[in-house]
C-alpha cells in the first residue's frame, strides 16, 4: 500500500479533516457512510483524497445499510470504517450491535451533536450513553473520547489497531465542536513512530476444507438457536472483554494527589476542566483533573484509585449532556462515598469560566 | 502573547468565514496556537454566521467563549446578534454606515467603534473587499499577526486567483493597509 505521510509535518485542519488523514495513514482500505452533519467532511475529504491512494468508497443508502456493509468489508479482511453523529448513530447501533456479536473488528467514528432525534447539527456530549452501551448487548465495544486534534489522528490509528488485535468494535467519539474547527496537529506514518499496524485477514472463505478437517469451521454468528449457546457465548464474550479491558484502559490524572476537589469530565470539555484546574490553582484552591481517555472500558480502578490517594472531599462532573456521563462513572464507581457534584450544560458547550464558578459555589 | 478572543459575525456571503480561515492560518504559520470555529447551525442557512478564533502563545482550551477582545459586526443585525459577547474588556466594532438600534448594541465594551468599512470599499475600492478591510482592521485592533504574514496568508489563498489577475493583488493588499490603519485611528481616538 502507497505510504501516505512520507515524513511527519504539522498541519493546520478540521477535525474531520484529520479523522480522514489519519483513516488514509492507518491502512485503511474503504469507508462506507451516510451523510450527516458534522461528519461530513470526513466522508469529503476522504472520497477527494482515497483514489489518489487506491482506497476505496461507498455512499450507501442509510446509515443501517452503512454499517452492515462495514460488518460485510471486515469480514473479508478489509480495514473499513464508518463515522455518523446523532440520529446515524441511532441507526447504526444494530450493525454495532452485530459488531459486538460476531466479534468483527470495525471502526466508527462518532461527531457527537444535540440530541434528542435531530437535536441541533452543532455539538454536544449526549451520545455517550449510545456509543458506549447502545444496541442490544453488553457493551463489548472500546470508545476513545478524544479532545485534540492531535488526538483524533492518533487514535484514529489506534483504533483500527485495537479493533484488528482485540475484535471488538472501536469508537472514536469526537463532537462537533472538534469535528469543525481548525487547530494545529501533527500527522505522521505510524511506522516511523514505531507503531506496527496490526495486519488485517480475512474472518470467512479461508483455504482449506472442514470436511476434510483441515481447518476448524469459522462460527460468526449472530443468532443461535438454543439459549444456552447463546449464554455460553455471551458469558466467552464478556470474560474476553474483561481480561483485556486492563490493557486498554487510558485515562489522564493531574494534581489529584493533594486536591480537595477532582473534576471529572471527558473529550472537549477536558480542555476547560484543564484550564480551570490551573486558575483555581493560582487562586489557592486545590483542584485536581482526572479525565477517562476510554469510556470503555472506564478506568474505574484509577478513579478510585485517585479519590482514595487524594482524600478529596468533592467530586465534579461537567460534561454537555444532562448527566450521561456522570450515570456511567457513578455505576463504575459504585460504592464510593464521596460527594458528586454536576456541571450539566447539554448541547452546548462549556468553558473553563462555567467550571470555576461551578467549583467556587460549592466549596 | 497572552490569549486573543475574536468574534466576526456578518451576513452568508460576505466573506466572514473565509477572512477568519485566512486571519488563522496566518497565525498558525507564525507559530502561534491556534483555534477557529465558524457556527454551523441552522441559523448558518439565513442567519447570521459567526467565526471564533483564538490566538495564544499558550495551548488554548476550548474551542468558544463567552466573551471576545474583540467583536466585530459586519451587518446590521449582526450587532445585536454579538451584543452579549462584549464586556467591559472588548473593543466592539461595527460599520459606521449601519443604521443601529441603540438598544442593539453591547451594554458593556471597553470602546464601541463605528469604522467606515463599507463606504471605503465602494468608494475607493471595490465592494468585494470589504471582507479584506475588515481583516486589516482585526490586524490594526489586535496585532495578533504581523501584516507582512497576513499578506502572505491571503496569497496562499487567493493566490490562484491573483495569478489570472494581478490587479486583484494590488487591491486585496491595499484594501488590508487601509483597514489596519483605519483600525489604529479608531483606536487613538478618545471615546466612542
């Protein structure tokens, strides 16, 4: 395959701009999508600049159909992808939830807007609840929240290699605000930062024949008939995801170590909770950042960690949603006794201002 | 550099978008952190279009804010649209020639400033750079990039269109000088 970023050079674009470099420089070999704002561009940029590298595209007829055809793509070992926002996402949570149950490594990147149904095509943080437990399973997905540009490339690339080595379906869950705006990054080929992209294969119609018992049978199923293969299944499933949830779990932690009050928050808003950090610092007030990097599986155990190590007497949540993320780390954390404060502005954006008078009306 | 705010906000079509893109990449081709949003919501199709750029030596948070440094107005009813992103730090710019509801326009701004952006065009250059004007005028408020990498900037972008007609250079970067320094008058001027 053509190298797409022969040497690593900055660049100034969208976040849909990036997501579609970063598809280019991971491999990928065909996007299947439906348009919808504020995803768009990613379809854009990628069908401008995929036949100039042989790669493939395809507008399906909805976005139900765009997901399945991922589910069909990967199966015959192409690295394929997908990304939606809002009412698409609804739609794609039965492909996802075939993702889950044949175990079929895709990639969908999210553009969160408002919701519910059409909600706005601007922004928010409401489709939490969906990419991380949507469809009708158990949440064997891994859902990177990103917050950079800079981000957005990197686990873009990841991300294919986390679906490829572990099949589970992947998310990047980006919003509108980082879909749309310009900001610098750096893009880069992955092998020349040592990152080995995972190779792909094809899942069905391999050599060799099972009747002649010269290879095992290739059971992707979606539906059993008997329940306890069906339990059996999902109990396999969930032991699989558990196991290697220790070695995908990212997260960010700084100056919780003495802090009298953690925020907690995810993607964008992360950016505000930083900055909030470091002006309540400078006024005395000792406030810590934690932010989970995967929300899928949440670092729980570092959560915890952190509450237990700093002695904080409040936690924060702010997020743009009305408590989507804050219902996913309380199920997470279950048990802990510190107080949960919130920072609820659904659909609309936060910033580091709404943060410190939020904290400062608390203490 | 400590964090610049800018607010542009003007009608579809005139140009708002384009000149905040060309303003960001100027900045980002000095080195400089970077951030520019346009809205893009239902309001973008007949509404207002509002462009934020933030410019910092520092990394910069998030991607929007409450309130500019500097707003500016490029319609009549993009003043009262802005009003609420002034505050008594932000230099609140708007076309001397629009009929302006006072009602419309901020409560709080550190100057409120009428430049006669749309006359100059019409009248000494051409209408279609009015947009160019008032990114000279964002250059003569804030300094954010220096005036020889704005040139540069809008030569990458219309570069295409300045090699079929090298008049249209001459006119973009006088129509760039005269709005920087119709910006540094207003700003020596006392009062509003």
């Amino acid at each position: 395959m053509q190298q797409v970023i022969t040497e690593s050079k900055k660049a100034f674009m969208t976040g849909n701009e990036t997501a579609a470099w970063a598809a280019l420089a991971s491999g990928a070999d065909v996007m299947f999508g439906y348009p919808i704002t504020p995803q768009n561009e990613i379809m854009h940029y990628w069908t401008r600049l995929a036949p100039q590298y042989g790669r493939g595209f395809l507008q399906t007829e909805d976005e139900i159909s765009a997901g399945f055809t991922v589910c069909g793509a990967v199966q015959s070992g192409k690295k394929a992808f997908t990304a939606t926002a809002g009412p698409g996402n609804v739609l794609m949570q039965e492909p996802f939830g075939m993702a889950e149950g044949m175990r079929l490594p895709l990639l969908a990147i999210i553009q969160q807007r408002g919701g519910p149904s059409s909600g706005t095509v601007i922004y928010s943080q409401q489709e939490v609840a969906l990419t991380t437990f949507g469809g009708n399973g158990e949440g064997w997905r891994i859902v990177y929240s990103t917050a950079t540009h800079q981000e957005i490339y990197d686990y873009v690339i990841k991300g294919f290699n986390t679906a490829w080595k572990y099949r589970f379906p992947t998310f990047i869950l980006g919003d509108g605000y980082q879909a749309k705006m310009r900001e610098p990054l750096e893009m880069y080929d992955p092998e020349t930062r040592g990152i080995k992209m995972v190779d792909t294969y094809p899942l069905i119609g391999l050599d060799g024949s099972i009747t002649n018992a010269e290879r095992e049978p290739q059971h992707l199923c979606n539906i059993y008939s008997l329940e306890e293969e069906l339990y059996d299944v999902v109990l396999k499933n969930t032991a699989e995801y558990e196991s290697i949830s220790p070695e995908i779990v990212e997260y960010e932690e700084r100056q919780c170590e003495d802090a009298e009050i953690i925020i907690l928050s995810h993607g964008v808003v992360a950016r505000a909770a930083d900055d909030a950090v470091k002006a309540l610092r400078a006024q005395g007030i000792k406030a810590g950042y934690f932010r989970p990097i995967t929300l899928r599986p949440y670092p729980e155990k570092q959560l915890r960690a952190a509450i237990a190590r700093s002695g904080a007497k409040k936690l924060l949540i702010a997020e743009s949603a009305y408590g989507q993320f804050y219902r996913l780390t309380r199920q997470e954390i279950y048990g802990e006794t510190i107080p949960m404060e919130t920072l609820f502005m659904p659909g609309v954006g936060i910033i580091d201002y709404d943060i410190i008078s939020k904290v400062k009306s608390i203490l | 550099m400590a964090l610049v705010k800018i607010a542009l906000a003007g009608e579809g079509g005139q140009g708002v978008q384009s000149v905040a893109e060309i303003i960001a990449e100027a900045a980002y081709n000095e080195e400089k952190q970077t951030i520019y949003i346009p809205n893009f919501g239902l309001e973008q199709r007949g509404g207002v279009s509002i462009a934020f750029i933030q410019v910092s030596d520092e990394r910069i948070g998030a991607p929007k804010f409450n309130k500019a440094d500097v707003v500016i107005a490029l319609s009549e009813r993009a003043v009262g649209r802005t009003a609420h992103y002034s505050d008594e730090n932000t230099l609140f710019v708007y076309d001397s020639g629009f009929k302006v509801d006072e009602n419309d326009l901020p409560r709080q701004a550190k100057k409120i400033i009428g430049l006669p952006a749309i006359d100059t065009a019409n009248k000494e250059l051409h209408p279609r750079v009015f947009n160019i004007i008032i990114m000279g005028a964002v250059i003569g408020l804030t300094n954010i990039v220096d005036f020889e990498a704005a040139k540069k900037a809008l030569e990458n972008k219309l570069g295409y269109k300045f090699e079929k007609n090298p008049d249209l250079r001459e006119l973009n970067f006088k129509a760039l000088e005269l709005g920087k320094q119709m910006a540094e008058e207003s700003l020596k001027e006392g009062g509003q």
